[in-house]
C-alpha cells in the first residue's frame, strides 16, 4: 500500500474505532463488538474452511458466538460452537439455548480449555476455527497462543483480534497485548502457521493485524 493511502486508511481506522461504532454493532440484537467488516471476513472464510468446530475465546454477551452458529447453519451444518470466557453472566438467553453453542466457563488458559477442545475435536474430525479475543494483555495472548499448539492441527485457521491496540494504529498508550503478543509467538516459533495476508487486507483494515493466520 502506498503511503498517502496507507494514511488514509489509518485516519478512517482510528476514526472507527474512537468513534465506538463498534461497541454498537450487534447481530440479531446481541452486542458483537468487531468490526463489521472482520465478521464479513469471517464469513468467508468459514464457508471456504467448512470446519467441524469453531472455537471463540472471549464470549462477552454472545453476538458473535451466534453469529458464528448461524454462519456454521448454512455452510457447515454438522459444526458447533464452543465459546470461552471467565464469566458467562451477560451471555444472551438466545445464545444459551442455541443448539450449536457450547459455553465453558473458565480462563481461556486454564489447562481445562485444551483438555475441552481435545475431546471436542475427537468427536468432530475435521479443521477448525479459532478466534482469540479474551484478555488482550500481551502475556495472556501469548500464553493462549502457545497453549494451542498442542491442539491446532495443519490447516485449522487462527484469528489473533485486537492487535490493532497500542498504537496498531489505535489506543497508543494500552501498552503491549496481542500485536506484540504476536511478535513473541513468531519469533520463537516461527513454522507454527502462514499469514494469510489476502485476507487481513481484504477490506483495508481490519482489527486484527498479522492476526489472520493458518496452520502449518
């Protein structure tokens, strides 16, 4: 990208994010807190992966937990949803009664997560997709991160969200979370997975940079 675009892509980005249209974003009534056009992303990227599982940590009050269920109704019929997160009090009723969701309940870097997803994906064979948006301290990231090493398989796809936070280009003063968390996994396992570059740029911006990432 070029400079002067390059520009205006961080100003409309910033203007984005600080405007807090993102807090307002809902799916069928329930607040989902990403970007519009990530969930767009994901989408697609669901219906090219077809996965047996989709795997959220970080549930919130559940918006994109259905969103991701309703996606899987059409492309992956056979899939379901198992979202994370340390409290599960503001989880929307229409999630908790959805028939492809699983909550647990629990920090997403308990060793009951793995233990969950291990026997979650014997009974589902096939890839899956992983979305890390809980705590997005650098030290949390990267510890989810190193915890899915041992459960991720070739060809799962893994998103790392909100590592557009201190100053990527948003929220310069957060201090380091899941851009830099990024940075650390790579550099110590750099063969872990390939960027997928075509998608991150997609749509010009997104809230997850150098976060769109498949499995080796």
């Amino acid at each position: 990208m070029d400079p002067v675009n390059k520009t205006i892509v961080e100003q409309y980005h910033n203007w984005y994010y600080s405007s807090g249209i993102w807090q307002k974003t809902t799916f069928a009534g329930i607040p989902a807190l990403k970007s519009v056009s990530d969930m767009w992303n994901y989408q697609e990227i669901l219906t090219e992966l077809k996965p047996s599982v989709v795997i959220e940590f970080g549930t919130h009050e559940g918006g994109s937990t259905l969103f991701f269920a309703e996606v899987l109704r059409f492309v992956a019929p056979r899939a379901s949803v198992l979202s994370i997160d340390i409290d599960h009090s503001r989880v929307a009723e229409r999630v908790r009664e959805n028939d492809r969701v699983e909550l647990l309940e629990s920090d997403t870097t308990h060793p009951r997560v793995s233990d969950k997803i291990r026997v979650l994906r014997a009974a589902k064979p096939g890839p899956a997709f992983i979305i890390l948006d809980s705590d997005h301290s650098k030290d949390h990231v990267f510890a989810e991160m190193v915890q899915l090493r041992a459960v991720t398989l070739p060809g799962d796809y893994v998103v790392v969200e909100d590592s557009n936070i201190n100053g990527h280009p948003v929220l310069p003063d957060w201090g380091p979370g899941p851009f830099e968390a990024l940075q650390e996994y790579f550099s110590r396992y750099p063969d872990d997975y390939v960027r997928d570059l075509a998608r991150e740029e997609k749509f010009g911006f997104t809230f997850a940079p150098q976060g769109f990432l498949r499995r080796r």
